[in-house]
C-alpha cells in the first residue's frame, strides 16, 4: 500500500473547512461527532497499513541480516578448506588437496551468492525504511490533527449552541407583538388626570356645601341673638 494511499483519505479531512460544512449540517454536533468517527476509522486504517509495511521491511532486513551471516559463514568455510588443501598438498596428497581446494571454491561461490543477495537487497531496504519513517511521521500527524479535530468540534458545539440559542430568543421577540407604549402611558395618565380633577371637583363642591352650612349656623346664631336682645329690651322697658 502507497503512502498516498494511506494517508489520503485523512489527509483530506484534516484539510476539510469544518465551518463550511457547519452551515449545511441540520444538526452540528452529530455531523462533527461522525466526522471524528471517520477520521478514527481512517487512523485505525492506516495503523495497521503502517504496521504491514514496518513487518515486512524487518523481513527485508532480517533476510538481509541471514544473507550477510551466510556470507561470512561460507567465507570461513572456503578459508578452512583452502588452508585443509594447502596442508594436504604440502604433505603430499595431492589430490586430496584438490578435492579441498574444490570445497573451497564451491564455498567461496556460496559466498559471493549471499553477498550479492545482501547487496541487492540493500536499496530496497534504505527505500522502504524512509517510507516507514515517512508513514510514522504522518501517522503522529494524523493523531495530532484528530486532537485538534476534536477541540475544533468542542469549540464549534458550543459556538453553535450559543448562536441557536441567541436564534431562538430573537424569534421569540420577534414573535410578540409590541405595542408603542408611549401612546399607552398617555392615555393613562389623561385617564388618571381626569380622575383626580373629579376627586378635586368633589372636594371643592363638599367644601363649598360645609362652607354654606356653617354660614347657615352663623345666621342662625346672629338672629337668635338679634331675638334674645330685643327680648330683654321688652323686657327692660316693662320694669
């Protein structure tokens, strides 16, 4: 599996405009929590694609590992039958020491073979080992960006639950039919004058009535006076 591969799916939605994708979304929340799954999902994915790649560059590296041991095996092996032959010739047995000396020309072509199998194997692993390096590093940065994703999605639920909840009030308000209440207030207040120039009015004519009754009292009381002192005139004259 390519690192394209890999990491693309997720690397699209660490590009994603989440603000772009709040304003389609009937429900925010749900759209960003599925969007986390997502990208969790994706991660979980490209874990186990990183996981494969990294086993089979330890296979490359411990086939090259045998290889490299192989060669140094059947270089010791044609060194020791080349030293058996070079014995074997100087005590006379010749053609023992030929025999050696063909042990250690097959062990010396063992040898070769291993080390070209190492060889060969060798830009491949350096490839394969910057890809893994490439894939780990891209494989932080995706957690990384799902640890951002995720306080993005906090910030924006709450963004949004503050917005609808302002939505909501100005609908209300807007909802209520609002009368001008100074108009009101007038008509009140003229009512309430009207009110207290009656109360005044009845004041006035009460006290005018008790004014008259007291008058009536004094006109009384001067007339009887008037009739108690004309008595006693009478009354003086007769003595």
């Amino acid at each position: 599996m390519s690192k394209q591969t890999i990491l693309g799916r997720v690397t699209q939605l660490a590009k994603a405009n989440i603000n772009a994708l709040l304003d389609q979304a009937e429900d925010p929340q749900k759209m960003l929590d599925q969007l986390i799954r997502d990208y969790t999902n994706n991660i979980s994915e490209a874990e186990q694609a990183v996981a494969t790649t990294i086993g089979n560059l330890r296979m490359l590296e411990a086939d090259h590992k045998e290889d490299v041991e192989a060669a140094a095996e059947w270089g010791g092996k044609a060194l020791a039958a080349s030293k058996k032959a070079d014995g074997l010739r100087a005590a006379g047995a010749a053609a023992d020491a030929d025999t050696f000396d063909n042990l250690a020309k097959v062990a010396l072509g063992r040898q070769m073979q291993s080390e070209k199998e190492a060889q060969t194997a060798e830009p491949t692993i350096a490839a394969q080992t910057e890809v893994v390096d490439k894939l780990v590093s891209g494989l932080d940065s995706m957690k990384n960006k799902l640890t951002e994703l995720q306080a993005k999605r906090d910030e924006l639920v709450a963004r949004a639950k503050t917005a609808q909840a302002q939505n909501t009030m100005l609908d209300a308000v807007k909802s209520i039919d609002v009368m001008d209440p100074t108009s009101e207030l007038s008509r009140f207040e003229d009512k309430v004058r009207r009110e207290e120039a009656r109360a005044l009015g009845r004041q006035e004519l009460a006290a005018s009535s008790l004014d008259a009754q007291f008058e009536s009292l004094e006109d009384l009381g001067k007339a009887s006076e008037i009739e108690a002192r004309l008595a006693a005139l009478k009354s003086g004259r007769a003595a």
